[in-house]
C-alpha cells in the first residue's frame, strides 16, 4: 500500500536512503538492515551514554524508583570516599543526607514518585575519612527518550564546599556587628524567632524563655566628650564582659539551655535565655551584668565607669511572639531607667496593663471632646461663718464608653502631656460659665453663685488664655467677678514672662485668681505678695491633722492659723479642702479661715442638684 491509500507508513522508513528498497517500490516486510542499523544507533547512543556517565566530573548515580543505586560513577565514589562498585543497591538518601530534613525528604519522595519534576538542596556529606563537604543535590527523573527513562532518575552532587564557605564568611559579616564581633539585631531576631518555635513544640525543655534587654545609662555624653573611638571601645569591652556573665551563668546552671549575647544598636544590648528555669535565673543573671558593669573601664589611658538599665522579661514560651516579648523588654526598659536607672527591673503584667490603659485614654483624649464624652460635675465652696454656698468648683468627668466613668486625676495629667489640655480646659471654661450664667439668671435675686475653673499652666502657654477668657464670658454674659480660675501652686510660683503677663491680664479684667493645693510646692512666699492672686485654697493634708478633737496635730493647726493670717494681711481669702467633718469646719471657723470645701457639705454633684441647693437658699451641711 502506498501512502495514496491512506495507510500509515512506518515512521523509521523516513529515513531510509532513496535508493533502497523500501524507499523505491514501498514494499513491506521484515525489517532489514534499516532495523539493524536502528538496533546498532541504540547500542551506540547506550554505550555514548555510558560513557559519558562514567567520564562526567560531576558525581552522579541512576537511582530506580525505590531511591536504590543502580550505576554509579567514578566522581561520586571519589566524593563519598568508596569504590563506585560498592555503592550499588545502596540507599542514595544515605548517602547524601537527604532524610534528615523531613521536608527534604518528602520533596526527594515525590521525585521518586513521579508526582515532582526536580529536587535541588544544599546537603552536608560525611566522607568515610571524616572530612566534610558542602554539595548541591539533584534528584530529577531520566528522559523519556533515554534508555530506562521511565523507572529510572538521576541523581547528581555538585560539590559547592568553596561557594558555600564564602557565603557563610558573607552571612557572618552581614549578621554580626562589626564594633563589638557579637550577632546584630538581625542575627538575634532569627534565633529568637527559632528559639521560641522550638520552645512551644520540643517537650525535652522547660518550654519558657527569658530575656535581659539592656541599655547603658549616659553613653551618649561618652561619645560627645572622649570621641566616637572611645566609645566603640567601650562598647567592645562591655560586650566582653556580658559574654562572660552569660557563660558563667549557662555553666553554673546545667541543662539550663543556651545564653546568646547580641548587640541591638547603639550602646543597647539583649541576652537571650532558652528554656530558662523561672524568674529567679533571669533576676541572677541582671543583677550579675549590672555587678560585672559597675566595675571600671581601662581604655587607652581612659579610666571610664558605667551603668546600665535593664528590662527583664521571662515567659512561657507558647503563644509568644518575637514582637510582642521585645515590646514587654522595650517597656521594661523604661521603667528601670523611670525608676532611677542603674538597676534591673522586671515585667509587670499589671504595670504593663495601666500602661496600656494610658495609652489607650492618650490617645482617644481629643477625639472624646469632639464626640462629647466629657461633663461636668459642681461642689460647692461653703462659707464657714454662715454655711451657706457661695461658689461651687467645676469638676470634669470623662463618660469614657469602655472604662465608665473616670475622674479628672485619671487623664488630667495625659492631657497636658500630649496637648489636649488646651481643647479640653477651654470646653470646660466655657460649659462652666454657661452654667454659672443660667444659675444667675434663674435666680435673680441675691449674691449669685460665683463658678471656679482649674486652669494647668500649659493652657497658658500654648493658647491665648486671656483672649479666651474674655471671648466666653462676653459670649455667655457671665460677669468676670462670678469666675474663679485655679492654677497649683507650682504653676504660679516663680511665674514670669507670659504667664505672669496672663494672670496680670485677667486679674485686671476681674476674674479672681486661686491658688489650689497652697502648701505643697515650694511656697515662695515673698514671691505670693507680687503675685495677682485673690484667694488660697489650702492642701487637704492640712485639714487632715483636724480629724480628731481628742488627738489633734498642733503642727497642723498652727501652721493652718500662721498660713490664714498671712494671707488675711496680704488681701486674700483662704478656702480650706477636704472638710469631712463638722468638728474640722468648726475648728477652721476659729482659725478664720472664711470658706470650706468637702464631703461634709457635699460630694460633687450633677448641675440640677446645685440648682435644687439654690432653691433650697443655699445652705450646705
């Protein structure tokens, strides 16, 4: 049959030569010496492949698919240190440590199976004469087209000892500090991040982990006064000696895991404790680094003495992170050197939540004046002749929606920290004159209720007080003389300048002036007579000698009666607080101090409860 008929030709018989047989008539039959000579390229290409193989620098075996060596060349019995013979039928994931990684191994399975095209991995060899070498492995299956492709693979080991050296030489260079040879952060981080993964699954160890996070106390003035050379010998010598307190401390405790010493930057440093033992092993070790750092440096001539701060963190390791035992370090940090410095201090869980807590009401303090969240409270300032309310204090609350309802010494102090002091205290100004002005106009008959207003320093500072003051009582209608504005006692000693200027300012435009808390600062009294001030609210630890008739302070009482009739001299009004009892407003009355201010008359109170105090014609207690 020909080709016109539609039959399918014998694929070999293309190459066949024009002037044979087959090729001229199309005659079918037994194969001749075409067959024959397709046999002998067999043959051929087989022994060409042989040879190659066992010619090839690189070292290689034919594995089948179970991973037994079926041929192996020169090359990779010089590599292994054995005969090529002697490696036939064994196991080639012996030989190249193929099993010891499972996820190698699992690579290297499906390989065999057929289900991978190619496994490529770093593996170290034990040579029969001990010597070790780095090779790249891979394992990949033979073409389909070669001689056994189907049940058969290859499998080769390039020897990378060199390439591998000087990658590791690269790696030390990039994961240690060069000033001090220990591991930089990032070398410590990786350790870290293994240490705690080995902790939480491996049950040979104790499961926990600790860490010393260290900082020098005052490095900076070393590198600003003797040079940055100095300092970096510093650094070095301090790394020396925390070297030997981490293995002093890992030989004394045995089994107690490694103790790696790092440098993190700058002149901070961290020493890491796997599977530590419990508190008390890294409370030992701090106090040993602080001990080993206090004695002094010889440096070239220089005789330098240092301290250290340092955060001590120690765990269960399950359910750590790197990040988050850094943070509980970081932290702790900080409060060793807010602690005074030169000591070790150890994670609170509790401290560490206030801490939070600060955070989160820092955070949220200017938003929660836009949202509305704050109001305000009213307690009265009680004449102590005739009883009767003649002023009240206005008091914040923060209605804060996941922690209730907090007091002013709750987030006073965060507000001036980070600013919002000046949003916040000029809303309470003005809701507090608001309401004054409406107490007055509901009852316009007799003294009205004067309102008084705690004002921090930084609202001086940072916003234009007295513009502020004047633009709400001109917007509420509330005379000056009904606003009392209280600043401490620290704030208005020692003013000068702006401040000063400000207090002048509203004094002139008729607003009194309070000191609050008088008694408790430094109390520059030649100072308080140049002052513009009108009233003292004296400290309620005063009143706190008052207690008891049967077994008063004299001290109390004396100085309460010098502090009133200084200021009776001066032109000022003296308002006592915390007043509890009837037996300490009586005793204040005979001193002559004119006003009280306490749970005896009332606790603050919500603005109609003032109101229904008004109607009741304003008698306290």
């Amino acid at each position: 049959m020909t080709e016109r008929d539609g039959s399918t030709k014998d694929p070999d018989a293309r190459t066949a030569p024009p002037s044979s047989p087959a090729a001229s008539d199309g005659a079918t039959g037994p194969p001749s010496c075409d067959a024959s000579a397709r046999c002998d390229g067999t043959a051929a290409s087989l022994g060409d492949y042989r040879a190659a193989f066992h010619t090839a620098s690189l070292p290689m075996a034919v594995l089948n698919r179970d991973g037994l060596v079926l041929a192996a060349n020169p090359a990779l019995g010089e590599l292994v240190g054995a005969d090529p013979d002697e490696l036939i039928a064994a196991n080639a994931a012996d030989l190249t440590d193929l099993g010891a990684d499972p996820r190698v191994w699992a690579a290297y399975r499906e390989v065999l199976c057929g289900r991978s095209e190619r496994l490529r991995c770093t593996r170290r060899l034990k040579r029969s004469d001990g010597a070790s070498v780095w090779v790249e492995v891979t394992v990949e299956p033979v073409a389909e087209g070669q001689p056994g492709g189907a049940e058969r693979v290859l499998l080769s080991a390039a020897d990378i000892s060199d390439r591998h050296d000087l990658l590791a030489r690269v790696r030390h260079l990039q994961m240690h500090d060069p000033v001090t040879r220990l591991p930089n952060r990032t070398l410590f981080f990786e350790r870290l991040t293994a240490a705690l993964e080995a902790a939480s699954f491996e049950r040979s160890g104790t499961g926990r982990i600790g860490l010393c996070y260290l900082d020098l106390d005052g490095f900076k003035a070393v590198n600003d006064t003797l040079g940055h050379r100095v300092g970096d010998r510093l650094l070095s010598a301090v790394a020396q000696r925390l070297t030997r307190c981490a293995e002093s401390a890992a030989e004394r405790g045995p089994g107690r895991g490694g103790h790696l010493v790092a440098r993190l930057g700058g002149d901070e440093f961290a020493l890491l404790v796997e599977n530590s033992t419990g508190t008390d092993q890294l409370a030992e070790l701090a106090q040993s680094l602080l001990d080993a750092l206090q004695r002094p440096f010889d440096l070239a001539g220089q005789r330098l003495s240092v301290s250290a701060s340092i955060g001590v963190v120690e765990r269960a390791a399950g359910g750590t992170t790197a990040t988050g035992l850094m943070q509980a370090a970081d932290t702790t940090l900080y409060w060793a050197k807010e602690d005074g410095k030169a000591r070790w201090t150890l994670f609170d869980p509790e401290r560490n939540a206030h801490r939070m807590t600060r955070q989160a009401l820092s955070s949220t303090l200017r938003p929660a004046v836009d949202r509305g969240e704050f109001t305000l409270e009213y307690q009265p300032l009680v004449g102590l002749g005739d009883g009767r309310a003649q002023g009240v204090e206005a008091l914040v609350r923060w209605r804060h929606p996941q922690f209730g309802v907090l007091a002013p010494n709750r987030f006073i102090a965060l507000a001036e920290e980070n600013g919002a002091i000046v949003e916040l205290g000029r809303w309470v100004l003005e809701r507090a004159c608001y309401q004054a002005r409406a107490w007055q106009l509901a009852h316009p008959g007799g003294q009205p209720l004067f309102v008084s207003v705690n004002v921090a320093v930084r609202q001086v500072w940072d916003s234009d007080l007295v513009a502020d003051v004047a633009g709400i009582l001109a917007e509420t209608g509330l005379p000056p003389r009904l606003l009392q504005l209280e600043l401490t006692e620290s704030a208005v000693m020692g003013s000068a300048g702006r401040p000063l200027q400000a207090l002048q300012a509203l004094s002139d435009m008729g607003v009194r002036i309070a000191i609050d808390d008088f008694g408790t600062g430094y109390s520059n009294l030649a100072y308080l007579s140049r002052l513009p001030v009108s009233v003292l609210k004296l400290d309620g630890s005063f009143v706190h000698g008052f207690r008891s008739q049967e077994h008063p302070n004299p001290a109390d009482e004396m100085i309460v009666e010098a502090l009133v009739a200084l200021a009776h001299r001066l032109g000022l009004t003296v308002t006592a607080e915390c007043v509890e009892s009837a037996e300490q407003a009586e005793r204040l009355r005979r001193i002559g101090c004119d006003t009280g201010q306490g749970w005896l008359y009332s606790r603050p109170v919500a603005p109609d409860r003032v109101e229904a105090l008004l109607d009741a014609g304003r008698a306290c207690g």
